[in-house]
C-alpha cells in the first residue's frame, strides 16, 4: 500500500493536467442531443488505464467508491464515484464534493462509459436505482472488469412483433396522506435514452399510440415535487405498474404518488433559459415560470434563486431595463452594461424573482445569488446554464 499512496502522488501532475483538459473540454463542449439516463460523478480522467487505477486505488483510501471505465469519445478513463438515474442526486453528490472534499472538479457525465458495467439489463437498472442511496450505488454494481473495457455496455429493448393498439390512460398524480389530487403534464418517452416524444394533461383520460419498443416510460417532473418515474409494459399495463386498474370506460388507471421536496432540497429548472449575455428570459421559459408561481401559492413558503453560468468570462450584460417584456428583447429599453459572470449569473435570478413578485408574490420570500461558473458542474456546457432553486421553507 506504502508503494500506491507514493504512485498516486507520483501521478498527481498528470491529474491536474487531465483535469486542466477535461475543465476545458466542460467549457466547450456542446450540446448532445439525446440524453442518456445515467448520470456519473466524475472525480478524475486519464489517457493512462494504469493512472487510472492508481487514482481509483487512492479515492478508496479516502473512503469513497470508485470504478472507473473508458468514455470512448473523449479517449479518457473517467473514475467515478457514484452514478444513478436521478440528476438531482448527481448535483448533489458533485456540490459535496467540491465543497467538502479534495475534488474540487468533480463533474457530472451524462453518457456511456463503455467497461462500466451500468445497463446490462432493465432489471439491474432499476434495482440499483431502487437502492440508490449515499455512496452505496457504485458497491451495488457488477464487481469492474478491466477486460471488458472496450465493450459497450448490452441495452434492452422489448420487441414486439405484432404492432400495439391505441390505449387510454389516466395518469392519476396525487400527494399527501389524503391523496390530493395534483395537476401538471406527465411526458413520455418512448424509452431511456430518447428526446421527450409527448406531453399529456395529469388526471384526464388520454389516447395513447403504442410504442415501438413496447414500453413507456412516464415522467413527471413538477415543480415542488421530487422526480417520479414509471415504466409501463404497454401489453400488460396492470402487471408492470403497482396499484394500476380498469376503469368503468376501459381506461388504464396508473398511480402516481408524488414527494413534496423539503427544506433545504434543491430544484433545477432545467427549461428557464436566456437569449446570449442577457438575463432576458426567452418565452419557452414561460411554462416552468407558472409551475414556479403555482408552488409559490403557499404563502408559508420561501425560496433562494441560485444563477449559474457556464464559463466565467467576462461580457456585456443586456438586462431588462424600463422594458414591460420579461420574454424578449427591447432594445429601446433594454439596459446593457459590462460585468462579470458572477454578475450575469445574478442578474438572471433577479429576473426570475421580479417575473414571480409580478404575479404577486411577495419580494421578501425570494432571495438571490449568482454564482458565475464557479458550479460548472455538467460535462455538457450548454447544462451549466441554468437556475436554481433551494427550498428555504415550505
């Protein structure tokens, strides 16, 4: 052991060059289409497999998990020490990180690392995302195989034969011990990983086409609960959902239970985003703005607005100025100044705070901040800009 802790100090340099490398690579790279149902809190990249090891070696010394496997594209072995479905315990995991511990450039992967091990089945996933709490996820998984590092990772697929019927469903969304019925879209996908193929209105009967794959995955993501996910086999609904039944018309009734957040749990608002060097609020931001004001409704509840940035250059700052217009630009009225992208970051949250106080709620139950880029915590850029909400009271 004496000779790895003196290995791993010998491989230092060449992880902070890497890191170097791969923190300019967060700051470019862009957008990657499809999102892959994995997220891995990445704690270091290697050219070398055998630095890679090494380091993986030293981060179990510190009493974390680590694996690490090959991110083809990049052509860097990522150790990691965690990885699951739910993106808000990846940033979590990562803001602990960089906060608490020696990796200050823990990032978060958003794609497949061939040798990891992740996916093998539909089965595997979903038991060790039932299991996927604190630092246990990566212990859960298949035991790491240097030999299988150049082989993708198998995916799973339900063929089906024969072509599906349209079904109806009722995606019953509910919360409390008094099943209160909750109101909000669900989406669907045709399956993990894919783009978002429909949006449906929660609580009402809806046609639904089969899909290709045979099954469905819902979504549910509304503000001010905690992400639900189900998968449905659209053959046999009834045995794949707990709970599900048949309604008087024939429709297919599936429960879904949501989880307020609590105090001091985090909310990405993933779809409020800016026209470039603004904090003017572009109009497809509007929809989770509402969902926003109606979780606000709670006169009890207090909330911090966190802007993030994904690089910290410095710029023009177009702000909203004597304009009426949250949701486009006005450059009669509009402001532009220079500043930081500290100050971008929190110039973005002051827009969403003073969108909210404008449908009434209450100035002094929204503080704010910006943080710049100093939380660039996504490999893809275009992620980093976002904001962020922490539940002060609810």
């Amino acid at each position: 052991m004496k000779w790895i802790r003196l290995k791993v100090s010998g491989i230092r340099n060449a992880f902070f060059i890497v890191v170097m490398f791969a923190t300019v690579a967060i700051n470019r790279s862009q957008a990657q289409g499809q999102s892959y149902p994995y997220y891995y809190v990445v704690v270091g990249g290697f050219a070398s497999q055998s630095n890679a090891e090494h380091f993986t070696t030293h981060v179990h010394e510190l009493n974390f998990p680590a694996r690490y496997a090959f991110n083809a594209n990049r052509k860097l072995y990522y150790v990691y020490v965690r990885v699951t479905k739910d993106k808000q315990q990846a940033r979590e995991t990562t803001y602990r990180l960089r906060l608490e511990t020696e990796f200050k450039k823990a990032w978060i992967y958003n794609g497949p690392l061939e040798g990891s091990g992740v996916a093998e089945s539909t089965a595997e996933a979903e038991r060790q995302e039932a299991h996927d709490t604190g630092n246990v996820p990566i212990d859960e998984q298949p035991a790491a195989d240097t030999a299988a590092i150049g082989k993708a990772p198998a995916t799973d697929t339900l063929s089906t034969a024969v072509a599906l019927p349209v079904k109806t469903f009722v995606f019953q969304l509910t919360s409390g011990t008094a099943n209160t019925s909750v109101s909000g879209p669900v989406h669907l996908l045709d399956k993990e990983p894919d783009d978002r193929v429909e949006q449906y209105p929660a609580n009402e009967k809806v046609s639904v086409p089969a899909p290709a794959t045979g099954k469905l995955v819902v979504v549910c993501n509304l503000i001010g609960y905690k992400l639900a996910k189900r998968t449905i086999n659209f053959a046999d609904p009834l045995k794949s959902i707990k709970g599900a039944s048949i309604g008087e018309e024939q429709e297919v009734i599936v429960p879904i239970k949501l989880v307020p957040v609590n105090r001091g749990d985090y909310i990405e608002l993933e779809h409020i985003k800016f026209f470039e060097h603004s904090a003017i609020l572009t109009p497809a931001s509007e929809a989770e703005l509402l969902e926003l004001v109606n979780f606000m409704a709670n006169p009890r509840c207090k909330i911090r607005l966190f802007g993030h940035t994904q690089s910290d250059a410095s710029g023009e700052i177009i702000t909203k100025g004597s304009s009426a217009n949250f949701f486009a630009l006005d450059p009669a009225n509009n402001r532009a100044t220079h500043g930081s992208a500290t100050e971008l970051s929190r110039q973005q949250a002051e827009i969403v705070k003073a969108y909210l106080v404008s449908k009434g709620i209450a100035p002094n139950r929204i503080a704010t901040k910006g943080y710049g880029a100093m939380l660039a915590i996504y490999e893809n850029a275009n992620a980093n800009d976002r904001i962020e909400v922490e539940i002060i009271r609810n």
